[in-house]
C-alpha cells in the first residue's frame, strides 16, 4: 500500500521540483561560468577606430589561431587584456576593462573594433564564445555580455 508522501502524483510533483531546481542551477551555473575568464592560452588585443556602417561580430579560424572581431565601446580610462582558456570543451575568449590605476581623465567613449586573437589553439572542433567584461576600479566584477558564439575547427 502507497502512503500519502509517496503516491504517484507527489512523486511526479517531486520529480518536476527536482528537475526544475536542477535545470536552474545548471544555467546559473553555465552562464556565471561562460563569463569567468579563463587562462592558459597565448592571446593578442588590439583595437582600432571603428567607422559606420560596423562590421557584425565574427569568430574565424586560420591554421592554429582563433580570430574575433567585433565592435564595442572604449575610453581613455580604462586598461584592456585579452585572456582565453578552455573550460568544459568550450573555447571563451574573454576581453576585460578595468579602469587604469591613478589616470586622471575624461570619460568620453566612443567605438572600436576589437579583435582578439588566440595563438596556439589544439586543433579540433570547438563552440567558441567571446566575451567583454567591465570590473570596477577596485577590481570587483561589472557587468559582463557575450558578444559573439560560433563554431570553428582548426586543423
């Protein structure tokens, strides 16, 4: 006989709730992680002016390097370093402006064409993600945004 905690409408209550709980906590968990900059391969920032009409955001692959360029803003105060890493299969190359230390300066902004580039990369076939990260002058985490994700193979 079934008591009343474990008839099968509260198991299939239960079994929703744990589901549920666990899809929530897998995206929490996938996008916090998708934005921490990992480390561990070689990587080069540059930035240009950037001019109207902006080129889309795009992530290519070229013999053992991985290429992003997309558009976004920049100023004069802050510091910016590329870092990228592999976490879970997934390659994240991750852009990061931190305000400069002791700058006086004016907070214009204006636009840039970025381009991070990967050296070094395994070949294979890899979901590529590329993210820009502000930290806050006393390096606590900012807001952070996925600027482009794709797929690329490196041979």
């Amino acid at each position: 006989m079934l008591t009343s905690h474990c008839s099968p409408s509260n198991r299939a209550i239960r079994r929703t709730s744990v589901l549920a709980t666990l899809a929530f906590v897998a995206t929490v968990g996938c996008r916090e992680g998708s934005i921490a900059p990992p480390s561990g391969l070689v990587t080069t920032l540059s930035m240009t002016n950037a001019v109207a009409p902006y080129p889309p955001p795009t992530v290519q692959a070229a013999a053992d390097s991985v290429v992003a360029t997309y558009v976004s803003g920049v100023t004069g105060c802050d510091d910016y370093r590329a870092e990228a890493g592999m976490r879970g299969g997934i390659m994240i190359l991750t852009v990061t402006a931190m305000p400069g230390p002791d700058r006086p300066c004016l907070t214009v902004l204006a636009s840039a064409v970025y381009r991070v580039a990967l050296h070094g990369a395994p070949a294979g076939q890899y979901p590529v993600i590329v993210v820009m990260r502000w930290l806050e002058a006393d390096g606590k985490r900012g807001p952070s945004s996925v600027i482009v994700r794709g797929v690329i193979t490196l041979p």
